[in-house]
C-alpha cells in the first residue's frame, strides 16, 4: 500500500465525495434493507486481509454490499420507532471529534471536552426551559442515563451499597408508569434490584401515569416493608409518547422521599419551541433528567443528556480514584466522576454545532414542522372510514389502526394490520414500525428526519391506503 | 442562514480542510492543554444563539478557542496512559457511520451493523488467535464491557438476580489482582455487589496475580459463607502492563466453577504480531474476554470488543423484548439482546476499514515498532546513572523514574519525580502520566500513536535529563 493512498487528503476526497453520492440518493433507495439474513456476511472474507487494500475497494463495497444491507433512518420515509435524523452539521461535528480522537477521562485529558460539555448542556438545558443549575453529562444512550441515574437514586436511599453491595440490604422498589421504556427495567435488572421490584403503576386512559395509583402503590409497600427509593416519570413514552403528570409525581416523591428521575428521551427536545414548554411542567422538581438530542435535536446518534440536581451523588456513587488517574488540576469537573465508564468520546461538538447552525429559533421551527406535519397525517387517519387513532398526537407520533366497520375482533385486526404494515414496509418508500396500546395492535407513524415534508407523508398515507385495500382477501 | 451554507457540500469542504489543517500542524501544538480552569468557558456565550451563525464562524472558534483546551492525544509527544491514535481510515469511516445515523439495536433496523458487528469480531478474534466460536459485540469502552461481563457471571451464579435482585440473595464475591483496573471496583458496585466484594489477590514481583493466592481466598470465602462468583484476569495491567497467568488462573475458576473474565483492554491487539500470541496464552479458556481497538489497533475512540464463550448468559442476563421492539426477522442476532444499552453507533465500520486498510500484517508490523520503541527508550533508561525503570516493558509502556545515587527516601523521590513530570509536561513537548507501583511514584511512558517515532522518543527523554538536572535545586 502506498502512503498517500492512505494520505488524510486521499481519505477526506474519497469520504465526501461518497457520502454526497449517498446523500443525493437517499429518497430512492429502499428504506427498509431487502437483504435476508446472512447475505452481508456471505459477502464478506471470512478472514482479515493479510495486506492492505487500496481505500477505492473498501468505498465501493460500502456501496454495493454495506448499503443494500442498511435499513436507511435517513429516507424521508423511515416513520418508525422515533424516527430520528443527524444533520450536516452535527455530522461535520463527529468527524472533528474523530479526527481530535480524545479521552474526555480527566478535566486534564481534554479541558474543551469537559467545559463544552458542561457549556452546551447549559445551553440545551435553557433552551428547554430547565433549571441552570442542574450539572449534566453526555452519556451514549437513554440507557445509561437512566441506569446511571437510578444508581445515584440508590446510592442516596441505601448510602452502603457501594461498598457492601445489596446482601442483606433492604428491599429496594422503584415505580414507574406500565407504559415506561424497557430501560428502567434493565437498569433494574442491572442494578441488582430485580426487575420483580420495578411496580409498573397503571396509567389513566391516555397512557398518563395515575399519581393516586403511585401513591398507594408506595404506601402499601412501605406496609409491606419495602424500601420504596425512586420513581420514574416519562415525557413521551415510547408507544403513544403520552406525558405523565410529572408535577403530581414529584409531589408523592417528596412527600415519601423518593428519587424522581424524568425520561424525556424523545419528547424533552420538543420544549425549545415554547408552546410544547408545557411538557416539561413540573420537571424543575426532578432529581434527575434525560433528554435526547440524537432522537429529535438533529444530532447524529450517540448523544444522550443527563442533568441531575445532586451531582454530589453521583460522585458518592460512581466516583473512584485509582493511582494512574490522580490529577493535579483542582477544582475541576473529572467527567469520569460522574459514571462507570472511563473512557469518552468528544461528544459535545455535535450538539454545539447543531445549537450554533441552526439557533434555538431554528430548532424550534423544525420540530414545529413535523408536529404540525403528524397532526396532518393524524386528521386524514379521522378522516378515513376504515382508519382510526389509538391515543393522542401530543408530539409527531402517530398511532393508528386500519379498522373497517363490523370488524371488532381483536385478533384479526392484529393479525390483519400485521400484513398491512408488511406490506407498506415492503414498498421500500415507507418504514413504520408498531407497538400495543391497551391490547390493540397499533400502527406506528414518527416524523422526525429533517428531510421528511407534507409529500413523503402523502406518499406514505397513499401507501398505506392501498395496502389496506387488499386485506379483504387476507 | 442562508441554505447552502448548511449544504453537504459546503460543510464537508470545510471540514476537510480543518481536519487537513489540524493534522499538519499537530506536531507543533503544546500536548497538554496550557489553559487554566474556566478559561475556554469564559470564551462561550452563556447562553445558546436565537440564529443560526455562519459555519465558517464555528470552524473558525475550533482554531481559536476550542484547540488551545484540547489536550493533543494526537500529538506524537503524547506518551501518557495508554496512548492512542486513530488513524485517517478509522476517522473517515466513523464520518460514514455518523452519515448513516443508524442505530442497531435489532437486526432488522440495520441488517449491515449488526453483520459487519459479528463479521469485523470475527476477523480480530482470527487476528488475535482467539477462539472464533466466541460471540462478540462491540461496546463504547472496556468499563462497559466488564460490567457486561461480570453482570452476565452474577446471572450464571444467581439466576434469580435478574428477577428478583440481591437482596436476600448469597454474599457474592469476585477476584483480580491488586493491579487490576478500577473499573472492576466500579462493575461491582453498579452492580450491587459492593466494593468490599472485590477481593484484590496479591501480584507478584513482577505485578502478575499469584494464582495461589486465589485459590486460597477463594477457598477461604467459601469456608465463610460467601458465594464466589468470578475472577477477572488482566492482560496488560493499567499500570505495568504485567500479564497475570490466565491458564492457571482458568484452572482456579474450572476447579470452583467460577466465571473467568479477562481484561485484555490495551494488550489484547498486541497479539495481531505472533510474536506476542504468548499474551494471550490462556485466554481460551476464559468465559469472556475484552480487548480495546482504540486503544492499540488505530480504531477512533470508541470501540470496545466484548467476547463470550456464552451468548446464551448474556440474553439471560440483558434480554428483555416490549411490545414496540418485537421484530418478524427469525434466527437472527438482535444486539440489543446482550446489553442494557438499547441504541447502538454504527462501530464496526471503523474497524472494517482499519484491517482493509492495513492488513494484519500491517497492523502487526505497526505494534511491533511501538513496542520495539519501547524497548529502546527502556535501554536508555537503564544505561543512565540516574534514572531506573520500576517494571518490566512486555509491550509498549515503560515505568521509570529518577533515582540518582545517594538519594532513597521514597517520599522525596516521589515529590521531585513530580516537579520532574511537571517541568517536562510543561514542555509543551511531551506528555508523560504517572502512576503508583509498589508504593513507588513511577513516571509512565506509553507508545501508541502511528506518527510517534524515535525522534520524538530521543526528544522526549532530552526533555527529561533536561528537567532532571535541575531537580538538584528542588
């Protein structure tokens, strides 16, 4: 292999140059990856390469095997899940902090990876409206903030866990909605409480946690001599994105002393246009909070932000100092106080260039735009005959069910709007993904990609029309 | 703002040519960040911008006020910890992975992450001499991946810890030497397990865990009622870099049944040049086993490899499906199934390009010049009068430190070894860590980065005699 073939220069040409040949036909290709499984791998040498190869055979394999095997988040169709969408900027960004390839362990190791970390969550914490004082860290996923923050939650309700471990502790519980994230179950199961121990309080008929349920919920465990320590309130849950009554849940909180962690992976961003500021009420009263700006702030993936009011208790968690990693610098955030991970990517870049593209005004424009843009496609579902919602449209998530007059069993119409949506995934313009909602088998639309406008939405609707069309035969 | 300025384009070209511009000049930046606390803080608005600002103003705040706060793990000076460096395909290909924002937490929702995920393990395990039957995944760091591991252990140990938690549960125990990483203290205590459960076995002269020693404690714990559950092995200890006797200590674990996790973070790649295979010696027999890519294989931060003997453990332990992420793809590996972590960056493109890029017999030869480096820096060291080493140099990392005839007391040998990494840090030159061995303040030198030669070497250790000379004054 020559050196200049492997020259930065070289490199850079060959990387733009392809990702703007992929970016310039995203609306053409299949959304959802075609391949069956295996067939990536069947491409692949089963071995390394003993030598190198020139960079031209790896950007054309990106093509022609990697891409017919990705399921493209970025089509304008992709409706699934949270749809979620990077922008140029914050995908300049990630190259910056590949190219910088720092360890954000110690203030020391990377004083701008610590201050702009601390600078941008300032920013992202005002543009939501939530407290300034909070202290926040960037974690990689919704995951890890919410396992890291019942940590903390832990640690605060049984200080001798850290050192002591669980064993003959006392018998922790946690609450949170029966339509929160999986998340608090595994961090759960993580934490050696024992998902048994996670009470899932049912929730009010438009999937809101019932703070009366809560509060009972808790007492009778404390009756019953559990050690109730933290409750989980969500902002968007992930099927029908509904928004418990976080200023009811706080209050139960303090009355009994609990930690009150917010999830607001998906909807917390939606806060920078200020009339969906309302969300966040009574969120000023947690003890910890996650939002993600990788789900709907136009930040490529990873990039998750935990804020917390007691960031002495994360430290009295997490914090552990060995040798290698003394530090004279005093006075200074050590980021690596404030988790288990050690090592850490720059990756307050890509929220900094998101926030300084676009501004907050910018920002709060796009996600106006698909909320504006699911109500629409929420109106032609009520429109419809044969279509109807299965919750509210607070945010740009869609949850909806082909259900023609007369036909009311359960089942079948699972069954029946199982095909429909495999049908419409499979016209490769369209990617919607599904969920429960009390029971019903829900069809499940999200607008969040910065490239998705009123005619992909169209197209999609027309998609999914026809596709009902033919399920009279199935 | 006017939209081209937000174009691909327009974006990629400057920051190709920021990254071009970095890059000549890295060498000629202070290593260590000469900023004071607060100072790139200071240079921020407080507040995040209404309007979006111009992209040549961002990339022209990289240079001006982001730079002077990056501590340059690039630098070639930068000799501290484990140095790192990625490498021009490892950064391109994360653009790619940043460009395609996609997130693999099912097969479905990106076929290629998923294949390339297991493909590019299989290539390193095939690289290293590993086991090719073992599972991999690729993690953000090593922390996680032992948290991982050790939390797959508990639930071979206790399988009604996932359900129903510690507490009541048997007084589990784990074991690594006194060398091992603090991220197996911090496992624990995230865990549930606590601190006090990490038994710290004795090394010996040579930092190595006395597999004796093991077994009696192990056998002691037993005769006290505790439930010993694992033992982590180090390849490459945090400090000297010492190889504890994994074959040995795997006959410990097999004879008490207990689960064999090795830390191979920053040796493990050694094991790509045969001559180091004997590193690896053992670790066949372990139950997993984590290896790090961006430490030592030129791979961009992060990029942890995580393998198991037992994929089957890890579902047991992480594997928990809600109604919105049930998937109709059959026999296929859904990632999100073998971690607590939903959402995943697409991080085997980095390490596909890396082996396509330089072959193993490149990515050998580059392991065996770091170590080669090494070794010759160590014989400088050892032909001085005034310096010693304090540990042996297996890899790439040589522990060392002032010691002029005449002078023992150890605790002013640490202080002035202190002014001395001070004054040579404060070079702008070269940056050295430090680290504690056998209660001996060691000045910690680290080969890693591609562009690191012999004149940086021979320029590092004239800063150091330098800075020695005027220890005298001290």
């Amino acid at each position: 292999m020559k050196t200049e073939a492997l020259s930065w220069d070289h490199l850079l040409a060959l990387a733009a140059q392809w990702v703007l040949g992929y970016r310039s036909r995203i609306g053409d290709l299949p959304v959802l990856a075609r391949v069956q499984p295996g067939w990536l791998t069947a491409q692949l040498p089963a071995s390394p390469p003993e030598d190198g190869e020139p960079p031209e055979a790896w950007f054309s394999d990106l093509d022609n095997i990697i891409l017919p095997a990705v399921t493209h988040w970025n089509h304008p169709g992709f409706l699934g899940y949270f749809g979620i969408t990077g922008s140029p900027p914050g995908v300049v960004a990630d190259l910056v902090s590949s190219t910088l390839n720092v360890n954000g362990m110690l203030w020391k190791t990377c004083p701008a990876l610590t201050e702009l970390e601390q600078v941008v969550l300032s920013w992202y914490a005002q543009a939501l409206g939530l407290p300034t004082s909070w202290f926040g860290v960037i974690t990689d996923t919704a995951s890890t903030s919410t396992l890291l923050a019942l940590g903390a939650a832990r640690q605060r309700a049984f200080p001798g866990s850290r050192e002591r471990g669980l064993t003959g502790g006392p018998k922790l519980r946690l609450y949170c909605s029966q339509e929160a994230h999986s998340s608090v179950d595994k961090a759960a199961m993580v934490l050696g409480i024992g998902r048994e121990n996670v009470v899932r309080v049912p929730a009010d008929a438009q999937f809101r946690m019932r703070p009366d349920l809560l509060a009972d919920a808790i007492q009778q465990d404390r009756n019953a001599g559990y050690l109730p320590f933290a409750v989980v309130a969500t902002v968007g849950t992930t099927s029908s994105t509904s928004v418990d009554p976080v200023a009811e849940m706080a209050e139960v909180c303090r009355e009994h002393g609990l930690w009150l962690h917010v999830d607001a992976a998906y909807a917390g961003s939606a806060a920078v246009a200020p009339e969906f500021r309302w969300a966040l009420s009574g969120c000023e009263l947690a003890d910890s909070f996650v939002a993600n700006p990788h789900k709907w702030f136009f930040t490529p993936i990873d990039c998750s932000c935990l804020f917390t009011a007691h960031p002495e208790t994360f430290r009295q968690a997490y914090s552990l100092v060995p040798a290698y990693l003394t530090t004279d610098a005093a006075g200074v955030v050590d980021l690596m106080d404030y988790s288990f991970q050690l090592g850490r990517r720059f990756r307050a870049l890509k929220l900094w260039f998101v926030f300084r593209a676009y501004g907050t005004k910018g920002l709060a424009e796009a996600i106006r735009t698909h909320v504006a843009l699911a109500h629409e496609f929420a109106g032609w579902v009520e429109a419809s005959q044969d279509f109807e919602l299965l919750a509210p449209v607070p945010f740009s998530v869609v949850n909806f069910r082909w259900h023609p007059r007369g036909l009311d069993d359960e089942a079948r119409l699972a069954k029946l709007n199982g095909h429909l949506l495999q049908k419409v995934n499979g016209s490769g313009k369209v990617f919607l993904s599904h969920t429960t909602l009390y029971g019903r088998f829900a069809l499940h639309l999200a607008v969040g990609n910065l490239e998705t406008n009123r005619d992909w939405l169209e197209n999609a609707w027309l998609e999914i029309t026809r596709a009902a069309q033919t399920l009279g035969s199935c």
